[in-house]
C-alpha cells in the first residue's frame, strides 16, 4: 500500500469552524466589569493537590526506594535492628519534602534566573564583565550545593592520628575549602565560556585539565600524611555538581553557545560541568599541599589534643540542631539569589516576566534547603552511616552485631560488593539530574540518543564504581591504584569518541552524585570505613564519577561502530544495485 492511499484511508471529512463564530460578542461601549474568582478552601485543595501530589511523589520515588533498601538489607541480611526508627523515619520525611520544595523552587524561581542570563549576558555586556560574572557565579553555586553540607557534616569522623591533613581540612579549615572548591567551579564555567565562543573542542581542554591534576596527585600520593587526602579531593569534584550546579550552568552554557554560533552541534553547550569536576580536585589538592607547607601534622595533632582537653564551650542556641541546619540553608541560597538580582537588574537592566512567582519560587528554593539539611541530619546521613558501620558484620566480628561474622569471609565480601552495586543502579537512576540530562541530549539531538540509553550506561557505570569503592575499604587497596588507570582508560577512549558522545560522557559524570546520593554514599562510606579500621572513607564517589565516563564513551564507540557498519552495507548494497 502506498502511504498516500493510507492517509486517504484513514482520514475523515471534517469542517473547520472559526472561533470567532463561537466566541461571544462584546460590546465595547458596555462598562468593563473585573470579577474576582471566589473559590473556597476545599476548592482550592482540590486545585493544588494534584500538583503537589505529583512533586512529593517524584522524591518519594527517589528516597523511599533507597531508604527501604537499606532497611531492609540491615535487617534481613545483615540481622541487625534499626535503631531510633523513629527518629529516622521522620529525619526521611524531611528529606522528602525539603527536595520537593527545593526543586519546586529550583524550577520556577533559580532557573529562570539561569535562563535570563545565560540569554542576555553575551548580548549585554562586554566579554570582561560575562568572564567575572560567570566566576563569581561559579563560587555562588558552589555553597549552594546540598552536598558541600554533606561533606563538611561528616569532618568529625576522621581521625586526626591518622589523617591529620584530612582532619584539618575538614574542621578547621572548612571556610578555605570549600572556597576553593568554588574558585574551581569558577574557573572552570570562565573557561568553558571561553570554549563556547572560540568554538574549541572539548578534548583538549579534558587533556590539559588532568595534566596538572595527575602531577599534584602523584605529589600527594608520596607523601604519607598527604595521601589521606586525595580521596577527598577527588570526591570533591562530584560533589559540586548536583541540582543547583547542573541546570544554572548548563542553562548558562547552552545560552551563551547559542547566542555566540560559534558551537559545532546541537551539543556544544555541554562541557562546563566538565570541567567543574576536574578543576575543584586541582584546587583542593593545590589548598592541601599550601596547608602541609603551613603547618606541620604534629602541630595539628596538638592543636586537637588541646581543643579537645579544654573546657567545652557552651553552644548558643543557633549552634544547635535544628536551627544549626536552618542557618546553614539560608546562608549556602540567600547569597547566590541576592547575586543573580543583582545581575539581572543592575548589571543586565533586564525585567524579570513573572516576577512575584520566580520571588515566590525563590522563597520555595530556601525553605527547602533549610528541611532537607534537617533530614540530611536526621535521615539519609543516619541511614547511611548506620548500614555502613554494620555492614562489615557480614564477614567479620563487630562488637555491635551479636550474630558476626555472619557469613564465610568471602561470600560475606561478596554480599557486601554486590548490596554496592544495586544501591548505587538504583540511587542513579532516581537522581533528577540525569535524567533532566537525559531529556536535554534526547531532545537536543532529535532522538538520536535515547534517553534510556542514557540513563542506564551512566546507571551501569556508577553502580561499578561504587561497588569498587566498597571494595576499596573493605579490600584495603590504595585508591589511586585503580582510579589513575582508570581515568587514563578515559582519555584513550575520549581520543577516539566524537566530540558529541565526549561532551555527553564527561557531563554525565557531573550529574550523577546529587542530592540524595552523596549523602548515602559518603554516611555509608565513612561509617565502613570506620569500622574496618580503614584511614579515611572517601573516594567512592570519585569511582562514581569516573567509572560512568567508560561506560558512556564505550556505548557511543559502540554506536559508532554500528553506524559504519550500516552505512558500508547500504554503500554495498547500492554498488551492487548499480
């Protein structure tokens, strides 16, 4: 059948009305009338529920998996109860609304301000000014991560014996890391805007990036007391790029692209959360290096043998939970919003369409911010730490677990890597980041590149990378040992990948750790850690990152292959023809 007989078909005849014919006249001489819509409070809900409905539910598919998971694994595998149930429950439920406030907010109150200027900055002002906005909006973004919170929250773990530069970094030198962690997202959205208007690929910027990187990190690496370090910096660099991050930048990235023409495809606005992960691993590692020089470990040593003899000081009513995280959420959002106005209308002199509901959402994003860091506190971190510090019971003894070793010592390894990989599948496909990047690349390339194969390549990745990291502290070998081999894998296979799949794969790494897994995986990494008597628990998140970059790269060398592979066979076919 020809498909024109096939419309004929299944067509019908039909009439087309105007609407003017249906529309009610009105005279123009008659007064004009405003009537207020009066609704009652039933009515009202009765609107509203169904929205929010919809924004509850896609943390609750998000968290309450995972949460279960957990729980569930505790208790049937590993036989150890929950302990402050309770408490955790409600700690989880703050989690859950304090995201979907957040990202509610996120949506229609920062996002727009993304949009706006990512749109008007290159058309308004002069390559200069973008350069330092764009800077100083990477340091913005950066203390409005939820993550950063995460990170710091877990300082008091580490040992000061035996990480004395971990430990320093993380209590008393919070302030200058988390600084510098921003300068590296500053630099790193400066030079990618600086990428988008000279139209440059992004390969060679990956490669000069990891040059310095590699060179600090062998630095470090031989030194003793600065190798408990590098875990953390290289968690660093997942960190920054959650829910805040991703779309400010991306929206950024995307419209300056476009406003320049200077991009070679649909996906040249990516590459910026590249960079923002590379670059803050460069800065944490140059501030560590700075500090060793500064202050010596025996020094630090003293210094936390005296704080922790002398008399404790009484904490002032915003110093303690829960206003302690109320405080911290309104300072890492307030700021950054006071910026983007100040840009906008001063900076810009542009108007803002719909302004009281962006205010509005703007409010939204830190209320949010304020019950999630409540329920970071009291639910992902508690959960996370409390499976973590027990999972070592399924093949050694734990004092707390009165059924341990629970398992012959290689099956209970086994167990433990394989609870490693589901948790992290699982925890990446629930991130709302990648899979908005999945939509983006989808739509951004006409369906070319499938959301779902995406998503589950990255999914793939991450749980590989996770479940390494597991078996990292469980094991005892040394972190760079896979994660430098690794990422030189990375690089063989970007050299060979177009450029399209190496924006897509290096990005994909950025949006990976957000919100709800960070939390879970550095609470559970740090409490087996603790209890394997291991240095420090950090540095699965950077085989997290790493490790999605692979299975993206290979999936889209794959695709390449397929892709010559039909069009010889077409190119065959049509000689034969011929």
């Amino acid at each position: 059948m020809r498909y024109s007989d096939y419309l004929n078909a299944v067509s019908f005849h039909h009439k087309t009305v105007s609407y003017n014919v249906l529309a009610p006249k009105i005279d123009p001489s008659a007064p004009k009338v405003d009537k207020r819509l009066d609704i009652t409070l039933q009515q009202s809900l009765a609107l509203i529920g169904p929205y929010c409905y919809t924004r509850i539910m896609d943390q609750v598919k998000a968290v309450v998996p995972l949460a279960a998971y957990l729980i569930l694994f505790q208790i049937l595998i590993l036989r150890h109860p929950i302990d402050s149930a309770l408490m955790l429950g409600g700690g989880l439920v703050a989690v859950i609304v304090g995201l979907a406030i957040f990202m509610e907010g996120l949506n229609t109150g920062l996002m727009p301000f993304g949009t706006i200027i990512g749109d008007n900055l290159p058309k308004k002002a002069s390559m200069t000014v973008v350069l330092i906005i764009i800077g100083m909006l990477g340091v913005g973004v950066t203390f409005a991560e939820p993550a950063i919170g995460a990170l710091q929250a877990f300082g008091s773990s580490v040992d000061v014996n035996s990480a004395p530069y971990l430990y320093e970094l993380l209590n008393n030198w919070t302030l200058p890391l988390v600084l510098m962690v921003g300068a590296g997202v500053g630099l790193a959205a400066i030079l990618g805007t600086v990428r988008f208007v000279r139209g440059w690929s992004l390969k060679p910027m990956i490669y000069c990036a990891l040059v310095p990187v590699m060179i600090l990190t062998g630095y470090a690496w031989l030194d003793p007391n600065l190798r408990s370090v590098l875990g953390l910096a290289w968690d660093c660099g997942a960190v920054t790029t959650g829910p805040v991050t991703v779309p400010l930048v991306l929206s950024l990235g995307i419209g300056i692209a476009n406003a320049a023409g200077k991009g070679q495809s649909s996906l040249s606005g990516f590459g910026v959360v590249t960079l923002a992960s590379l670059f803050p691993i460069l800065a944490v590692l140059i501030l560590a290096i700075f500090m060793s020089l500064t202050v010596t470990p025996d020094e630090i040593r003293e210094a936390a043998q005296l704080a922790s003899d002398a008399v404790a000081v009484v904490p002032t009513v915003w110093d303690q939970t829960p206003l302690i995280e109320i405080v911290i959420g309104v300072r890492a959002i307030l700021p950054l919003v006071l910026f983007l106005m100040f840009v906008l209308f001063i900076v810009l002199r542009s108007k803002l369409p719909n302004r009281m509901v962006t205010f509005y959402g703007l409010t939204l994003s830190i209320v949010g911010m304020c019950i999630f860091n409540v329920g970071l506190t009291y639910g992902l971190g508690a959960i996370g730490s409390q499976t973590g510090s027990v999972l070592p019971a399924a093949f050694m003894e734990l004092p707390i677990s009165q059924f341990s070793p629970i398992y012959p010592e290689l099956v209970g390894i086994c167990i433990v890597i394989v609870f490693a990989f589901l948790m992290g599948f699982g925890a990446t496909l629930a991130e709302p980041a990648l899979n908005a990047l999945g939509l983006t690349v989808q739509n951004l390339t006409n369906g070319a590149f499938k959301k779902s194969m995406l998503m589950y390549s990255v999914a793939t990745g991450v749980a590989v990378g996770i479940a390494l990291g597991i078996a990292k502290l469980v094991i005892g070998f040394d972190l760079m040992t896979v994660l430098i081999p690794l990422y030189l894998l990375g690089v063989f296979l970007t050299i060979f990948s177009t450029e399209e799949f190496v924006n897509v794969a290096w990005d994909s790494a950025g949006v990976t750790t957000g919100p709800v897994t960070v939390p879970l995986v550095l609470a559970m990494g740090l409490g087996l850690g603790s209890a394997v008597s291991a240095v420090e628990g950090f540095g699965i998140l950077s085989l997290a990152s790493i490790c999605p970059i692979l299975a993206v790269l290979t999936m889209g060398l794959g695709i390449q292959y397929l892709n010559r592979t039909k069009s010889s066979e077409k190119h065959t076919v049509t000689e034969a023809l011929l």
